[in-house]
C-alpha cells in the first residue's frame, strides 16, 4: 500500500437544497465567496498540502465544475492583454498544477456511497475527502496540510474535529475517544454516531469535512448497511474502522465556515472580504 497522499476526493453530486434558487441550475460548490468559488477554495487547500490529482464526483446539471477547471479559450482571447487578465493568474496557476478527474454518483445515496463512487478514481491509495460547503481558513498550514501530518504519524485514517455546542450534534457525526497527544490535539477515536440528539451525543466534537481515508475503507463501505435518513453513512463506516484501533479525530488549528447553510456563507464572505 502507497503511504504517500497525492489523490483528493471531492464528492459534488448534492442537490444544495438549502440555496434554492441559486442552485437550481448551478452547483452549490459553485457558489462564490467574493470571486472564488467554494470548490476552488478547496482545491487550493489539497494543493497546499502537496495533492495534485483531483478526484470528483459529480451528478446531473454539474458541468459548470468541469468547465471551471478547464481553460475557456474564448475568454482567453477576448481579455489577453488587457488589464482584466490578471483576474485568471489564480485559476490558471491551478489548472497548471493539478490534473482533474470526474465520475458521476446516479443516485444519491449519503455521503458514503459518493465516497464509494469515486473509488474508480482513487485505486488503492490513501486519499483525502474534501466537503467543499465546509470553508476552512488557518493562518498557518492550512487543515488538510495539518491532517495530513498526523496521517504520516499514526498511518491510519484521520478525520478533523471541533467542539460545537451540544444542541447542534443533531447536524453532525460525532465521535468520543481518549486523547493519545495533547500537543497536537488528536484522539484515537472509540465510538462515533451519525447526527445523535443532544441527549444521546457521546461528545461535543463534532466531525467536519475533512478527511483522511486508507484505501480499505471502500471495502468496509461496501459492507455498510444504510442509516440515518436511509443513506449509508461515512460515519457508520469509520466506526467499524475505529474498532480496530484504524481512526484518529484531529482537532484541526483554524475556523470552519458551514457555507452549506446561508448564515455560515455569509459569515465566510465576510471574513475572508476583511482579509482583502
């Protein structure tokens, strides 16, 4: 098995309800934070830690993703020397450095199944997951950067956490463990439930879109019965990992902006408008 991470998996196939009517003919990972969209956001973050292949699954109405990282001749010509040339240096310099790669989720299953979809893309190699409506920013190394440190410490998967407050853990997974190193903050995770009540969450670390995967979790996917709402769970899946001592939660250096929900992109536009 390859320990070195090169491949990152963007599951992009959800419908993005909660931005009707923006996203009923353009895809929610489409949406821009000021002039970028949120899934160039985190394209960059891979590139930051060294990933250069782009896996992502799509679905129906998500061309605009591929025709984003890809070069529009014609707009090309028409802004070539021209002061507005200066406003692609940022994609282009992306476009140059990754190579991209697509597959289609039929249906949509939960996150899990879109994970299992872009197996074709991956093979059997460790790979990173980004969720790219979950926006992180750091000051220093950027999440997966961090994540990706403490995979080539422990070799196994790896998942990013934060302490929400206890009411929200019905939006989350969430997962308890016992602290195995408190100058990085990371947990070998025990148990971990899929959007508990409040009553019943083991915790108040909650697991964000982030997420280092080893190439057997495909196999434990396939295994996966569906859960909550019917989907198959991602979370469902890691349990059975963490079981066998193969999950560490990281409790990541930087903020998180929900951008799947309307107050966290506005939240998220705000900030990064104050860093411009």
């Amino acid at each position: 098995m390859k320990n070195v991470i090169k491949k990152c998996l963007f599951p992009a196939a959800g419908y993005g309800t909660r931005f009707l009517p923006a996203t009923k003919a353009m895809p929610k990972e489409m949406l821009p934070v000021l002039t970028k969209p949120l899934i160039q956001y985190g394209v960059e973050e891979a590139i930051s830690a060294g990933l250069d292949t782009m896996a992502i699954v799509t679905g129906r109405g998500k061309r605009a993703i591929e025709d984003h990282f890809d070069i529009s001749y014609e707009l090309e010509h028409q802004i070539k020397g021209s002061a507005k040339e200066h406003y692609l240096t940022e994609i282009r310099a992306v476009i140059d450095r990754c190579t991209f790669s697509y597959t289609r989720q039929i249906e949509m299953k939960g996150l899990g199944h879109a994970i299992l979809t872009g197996e074709t893309l991956i093979g059997e190699e460790p790979f990173a997951v980004i969720l790219a409506d979950d926006l992180c920013y750091s000051e220093g190394p950027s999440v997966l950067a961090q994540m990706k440190k403490v995979y080539e410490k422990y070799n196994c998967c790896v998942v990013a956490i934060e302490e929400i407050p206890k009411e929200h853990t019905n939006r989350y997974g969430v997962i308890a463990g016992h602290l195995v190193d408190s100058s990085d903050d990371t947990y070998r995770v025990e148990t971990m439930v899929e959007k508990p009540e409040p009553q019943d969450a083991p915790s108040n670390l909650a697991i964000i879109g982030r997420y280092i995967l080893t190439p057997d979790i495909f196999d434990v996917i396939r295994e996966t019965k569906p859960g909550k709402g019917g989907e198959i769970q991602i979370t469902d899946a890691l349990l059975q990992m963490a079981k066998q001592g193969k999950v560490i939660a990281y409790k990541f250096k930087g903020k998180r902006f929900d951008c799947g929900s309307v107050e966290g992109f506005v939240e998220a536009t705000n900030h990064f408008y104050t860093l411009n």
